[in-house]
C-alpha cells in the first residue's frame, strides 16, 4: 500500500503552511517528513497514517478536551486537576483522540480508492489502516499527556482561577498569585518537546523499509524463463537499490522483503517450474532458476516468504530460498513431486533443501514426494509459523508484520556476507552447471508428465 500523492501533499502543505505563518514546530515537520517518507520508501505507508492519526488526535484532544464538563484526571496521581492541567485526561478529550485517528484513516482509505489502489489492498488492509490510525490517535494522546504529567510543571493562577505557562505574573496581571499544581510534572521538558518527543516515538516504528513483491504469472505463477528474467530479477534488483539510496541518504538503514503469490485469488504461491521449457532453454538452471535462488539466499536484508497458496516443486525451492516462512492454514500443500512424474531433482535445487531442512526431512521430502499440510510443514520444518486466521490476505499481513520486526536486523550491511558463509556449500552448486547432466526426462515421460499435470492443476482449481 502506497500514499504517494497524499503523502507528498500532505508533506508540503505542511511545510509551506508552516514557513509561511511560522507557526511549524519540531513535532509538525516530524510528522510530515515521516510520513512522506513512508509513503516514498515503504510499502507499509500504515505507520505513515499511524504517524500522522498519532500527532493530530492528540494535538486536537488537548485543545478539545478543555470543553469537558467534568474536570480532568492527572495521570501520575488519579486525582482531578483544573482543566488545562499537563497531563490530565477527560473522557471528551480521549474520545476526541480517538474519533481523530479514525479520520485520518478514513481519508487515507478515500485517497487510496482515488488512486485506484484499493483493489489491491484488499478490504481487510483498508480496515486495518482505518483501525491502526485510530488506536494511534488514542496512543498518541496518552503518551503525550504521560510525557506532560512527568516532565512538564503546570501553573495555576488563583486570582484568575486558570492553567497559566509560567510561574511568574504576567505584565497584565503584576498582582496575580500563581501556584504550582500539585503532583503536576518536574521543570524538564517545553511542551513543544513533549511533542516531539511523543510523535517521535511513533516515528521510530517506521524506520527501515519493507516491501512487498508479489508475483503475477498467472494461473498458478511457475518459474519460467522470460518471468524470471523479466519480472522476478529485475524485481529484486530495484529492492535492493531503493534499500541501498535509502541507506545513502541517511533515511534508514534497516530493511526486509516479503514475497508472495498473487493475492486476489490466493491459490498459488508457486506451482513450480515449467519443465517444458527446458528444451527451449538449455541453461534454464544455471542462467535463469539457480541465479534466482542465489539471488534470494544471499539478498542484502530479511526476506520472508508469506506461502499464500500451493507451493510444488521449483516454487517450494523458491520458498526455502527465502530466510523464513510464514503459511496459511488452509487451502495450501507443499511438496517436492518430481518423483511422481519422473522429473529427477537436480542436485542445484537438492542443496537448497539440504541447507534448509534436517536430513530425515530432506530424505522424506525427495524420496517419497510427501504432500506436506501447513502443520505437517510446520512440524518438519518447510515453514516457521503457520498463520491463525485463514486466507491469503492475513498470511501477508502476517508475513508483513514478521518483516517489520526483522527489518532492523538489516542495519549492519553484513547479512549478505553471514549468508553467503551460512549457505556456501548450496551457492557453490547453484554455480553449476547442470545442463548435460539433468537431461531432458520430461521427453521421456511426456504423456504421463502432461496427464499428471493436468489432472493436479484442476484438483487445484
């Protein structure tokens, strides 16, 4: 899910408004920067929404909740404190928190449908965007008041009976007595540096960018050689370069990829490699299918497989290839079945499995073509978590969610290096090549191939 448009309008808007009134504050800019940012560099533009439904709510509940009928509670003490009080809260004011994220992701979904990007978010993401900004606006007014009742004093005038910002009479009022609240905060912070301080906190969730590739060669996405030549590679390369000018520019240096099948339908992750090309393309393994495996097993940061669908052959290869794995519960088998239509399994894609899984489990998977469940698979090891709820869509989310907390780990710049010494017996046999030693055994075994192929397919569908 991108913002781009609204993400940069909203960033400028900001700024010129700001310049031009001089009323932009540390915590303003840091939103909008943050935001834009997101949208720009992350697929997860959520916690640019979340950023902004954060900053906005609570800003608008501490204007707002003064106008509550009940006075407010310190947070630090539990006891009621004059309206205007850093740090105290009210029901109005907290339910103006909240309502103020919901509209932010309100109009985040409407810019979305817009741009014609709903469809492929899916309604699920769109509510989780409506749902995550409102939860932040909520987040963001108790941090800030948290930050307010310990790290912020509040004065009291009792000649006017109201919240003053200093303890020290105004040139209006000389003769007025000002009282410090009881319980309110220590002398530390401004509130424009609790501001900042509070959005900053969510600004920090965002840093490190996660993108989402998916793959679109219908029906059922096999590894043939044009897609990998011209979608698949190409895919990754602009990863790793978005990955790379975001590190040069200081904006972040962590950073994960999750790669799935196609979403809408959600039957496949991969059905495998069309063996029929093989004649066509005599490198096929060492020119196309083996670079992409190496590709995947020794990419710059996280990568994460979210298994959406059926995964066979050649696409459970590629699955294995990435560093982990997250499945859906239902609708999904997994299995090496070249054995059932004579296909031999090459010793480049044997290495692979050789890395990943133990060896009882390898022999298992090569020797007897086992057609793994989700648990089975999880169990045996293929997979590292199988989702709750069921369906495609909250398998990527999940696989999403896994990437974020693993993005970080990316930071280093040293995760090719760790990878390529973890995997090097696999990456010096993916550098083989097989060609004259694999053969052609789909000529050999044509008729039953085909027979075997079609049948599996419309089970499938």
């Amino acid at each position: 899910m991108q913002l781009y448009l609204p993400s940069l309008g909203l960033a400028v808007l900001v700024a010129w408004r700001g310049t031009r009134s001089g009323s932009l504050n540390a915590s303003g800019g840091l939103a909008a920067a943050t935001l834009g940012y997101t949208a720009l560099a992350s697929p997860l533009a959520v916690f640019g929404v979340c950023l902004l439904g954060f900053y906005l709510a609570g800003s608008r509940a501490t204007k707002l909740g003064i106008l509550s009928s009940r006075p407010p509670i310190l947070l630090t003490t539990l006891r009621t404190c004059p309206r205007g009080t850093n740090g105290g809260i009210s029901p109005w004011g907290t339910l103006v928190s909240l309502l103020g994220g919901l509209l932010v992701g309100v109009l985040a979904v409407v810019s979305l449908v817009a741009q014609g990007q709903a469809g492929a978010c899916g309604l699920g993401r769109l509510a989780e965007v409506v749902v995550v900004a409102a939860l932040s606006g909520f987040g963001g007014s108790m941090i800030d008041s948290l930050l307010g009742a310990i790290f912020q004093p509040t004065y009291f005038s009792q000649t006017r009976s109201l919240v003053v910002h200093s303890p020290h009479p105004s040139p209006a009022h000389p003769e007025e007595k000002i009282v410090r609240v009881p319980g309110s905060g220590w002398d530390v912070l401004t509130n424009n540096a609790v501001n900042f301080f509070s959005t900053a906190a969510v600004a920090g969730v965002v840093e490190g960018g996660v993108w989402l590739l998916e793959m679109h060669n219908l029906p059922d996405n096999r590894l043939e050689p044009e897609f990998i030549k011209q979608a698949m590679l190409p895919a990754l390369d602009f990863v790793e370069l978005s990955w790379h000018k975001a590190v040069d520019k200081g904006r972040n240096k962590g950073g994960a990829l999750v790669l799935t099948g196609e979403r809408n339908k959600g039957k496949f992750f991969s059905n495998g490699l069309q063996l029929a090309c093989l004649a066509e393309y005599p490198t096929f393994f060492k020119d196309y299918y083996y670079k992409l495996l190496a590709r995947l097993m020794t990419y710059p940061i996280q990568t994460v497989a979210a298994i959406n669908g059926h995964c066979y052959a050649g696409g459970l290869c590629l699955a294995l290839a990435c560093d982990w794995r997250i499945c859906r519960p239902d609708r999904t088998w997994l299995s090496m079945n070249e054995l059932l239509f004579g296909a031999p399994i090459p010793a480049g894609m044997a290495s692979v499995l050789q890395a990943r899984l133990a060896e009882p489990v390898v022999r298992k998977v090569m020797l007897t073509a086992h057609k793994y469940t989700s648990a089975e698979a999880l169990k045996d090891g293929l997979v590292d978590e199988v989702v709750e709820g069921t369906g495609s869509e909250e398998t990527v989310q999940k696989a999403l969610e896994r990437a974020v907390r693993l993005a970080p780990l990316s930071e280093t710049g040293v995760l090719r290096a760790m990878k390529e010494t973890l995997y090097a017996p696999a990456l010096v046999q993916l550098a083989q090549d097989e060609t004259l030693l694999i053969g052609r055994p789909q000529q050999q075994n044509e008729d039953a191939f085909k027979a075997l192929l079609a049948a599996e397919v419309n089970a499938k569908l």
